[in-house]
C-alpha cells in the first residue's frame, strides 16, 4: 500500500470571495480506505468535485498515479499595455473533463442518489459501461458487436450478484428501497472498472442496520476489485470502522491527518467537529 494512487496539491477552490477549498494537500496510496471529513460547508464534496474534473480549481494540482492531470496556476507576470501600464499573469491550465477523469480510472457516487428513474436496475448498471466500449458511435446505434455487447451483460450481472441486487434487475431502480438504490449507485460506479472509488456520502439516510451492512460491504469490494477508496462521510461508526487514514476540513482548511484512534483524540477535530456533530 506504498504505492500512491491520487495527489492533491496545493488546491484552491474559490466562487466569487467564498473560498470553500483552501491550499489541499493530502495523498491516497494505493489499497488504503482513506475518509475525507467535517462538518457541513467544510469544502468536502467541492474537494470531490475538482479531483473528478467537475470544478476547474482556482490554483493547485492534482495527480493520479504519477501523472498530473489537473492543474491551474499562475505562470509568471507579463505587462499589458492598455490605457496606462497593468500586471497581469499568465495562468498554465490542464483541464480534463470528466468523462476523460473517469477513463483514467476514477469513479465516483454522489451525495444526493443520481439514478436514471425511467430505467432498470440492469440498464443502470450497462449504460455505465460505455466508458469502456471499443464499439464507435455507428456501431453501438446498430448493435454491430454482439460480442462486446454480450461481455458488458455478462459484466453487470456478476456486479450485480456482487452487490445482492441480481433478484432486483428488472425492477425499475425508483422502486429500490433507499439503502438498494445506494448499493446501486456503487454498483454503475465500478461498471466503470475504477482503481480509485470516491464515495460521497455513501450512508446518507440509511438506519444502523444498513449502514453496518454498508460499512461490510465497502471492505468487501475494496479487496474483491482491488480498489483504493476515498469516502466522505458524517457516520463515524463507519469512518472509524474502515479508514486507514483520515482527513479533516473544517472552512475549507485542512485541520487534522492521521489514523482513526490520532484523529479521534485530537482537540482541534473534537473543537471543530466530532464533539459537535455526533449525531449527524
């Protein structure tokens, strides 16, 4: 677990005069559970949303496997004449979008469920595999390569037998109880083949019951596809349970880095967060 799977460097994120990421620094090794908490505001999700090529970060970097694939800084002070002498700077940007994020091998659910409603539990799960499909646009409209075609249904209904939703598969995925609809939502993310599983808030709304069975389950595809996961989550019962390693914001500043029982002893975190938010 040496091996590092994602870097964020340095990452600003501001809307206006709200700073809601300030100058990130943290890494995820390959293997590890790693949980990104705080309270509410804290610049969670929005961290979330610069490293899946949602947010354009105002300045920072990040990289994934070695390799930058994020960045937005300034480059260097020019002179710009214009009605008098102005400074201005040149700003270098590497933006990619994020369909091309989730080829590199990343995937992500989202805080707030984002099923397709009008569609199956099977067909949410296959629409997420065209990530990966060799077939061209006048190929897949005709249904040419029926042996690729094959290999991606064969591909959901073992991830759904993965995630106990097989029996479920022609049921429209509205009609999930709310702890199946997540477990779906997991489910098309690692249609996708992800190395890295970012998942935003994956026990929102789900009782104790579901969110031990949740807290079982992340462990279980963490070794079964060999994934490193990074997770933001308010139920410290899970966060405790299954991080290697934590982080925690609070206004968008990193406060705190460690294990679970470093994280849990420390004042500034208990000040900030958990010594106020235990029941959230």
């Amino acid at each position: 677990m040496s091996e590092n799977m994602l870097k964020i460097e340095n990452v600003t994120m501001q809307f206006g005069g709200v700073v809601a990421v300030d100058n990130l620094n943290l890494e995820i090794n390959q293997g590890e559970i790693v949980a990104l908490i705080g309270p509410n505001g804290a610049g969670k999700t929005t961290a979330f949303n610069v490293v899946t090529g949602v947010y354009q970060p105002s300045n920072g970097a990040v990289w994934f496997e070695g390799e930058k694939i994020i960045e937005n800084h300034p480059q260097g002070k020019m002179k710009k004449l214009y009605k008098g002498q102005h400074n201005g700077e040149y700003t270098h940007i590497l933006a990619p979008t994020p369909d091309k994020v989730t080829k590199l091998g990343m995937a992500r659910t989202f805080q707030n469920i984002r099923l397709w409603k009008s569609q199956t539990v099977f067909d949410n799960v296959l629409i997420a595999k065209h990530c990966r499909t060799t077939s061209n646009v006048f190929s897949a409209a005709f249904r040419l390569n029926h042996k690729e075609e094959a290999e991606q249904r064969e591909q959901v209904e073992f991830l759904l037998e993965t995630v106990g939703l097989a029996d479920l598969k022609d049921e429209l995925a509205t009609s999930l109880p709310y702890g199946k609809q997540r477990r779906l939502e997991i489910a098309r993310a690692l249609a996708a083949e992800p190395k890295l599983l970012l998942l935003d808030e994956p026990a929102a709304g789900m009782n104790p019951q579901e969110t031990d069975e949740l807290t079982a389950f992340i462990g279980e595809i963490r070794d079964k596809f060999e994934l490193t996961v990074f997770l933001i989550e308010h139920h410290m019962n899970l966060v405790m349970g299954i991080s290697d390693r934590i982080y925690v914001l609070d206004f968008g500043k990193l406060i705190a880095e460690g294990t679970p029982a470093e994280i849990q002893n420390n004042k500034r975190v208990i000040d900030a967060y958990l010594g106020v938010a235990e029941d959230a």
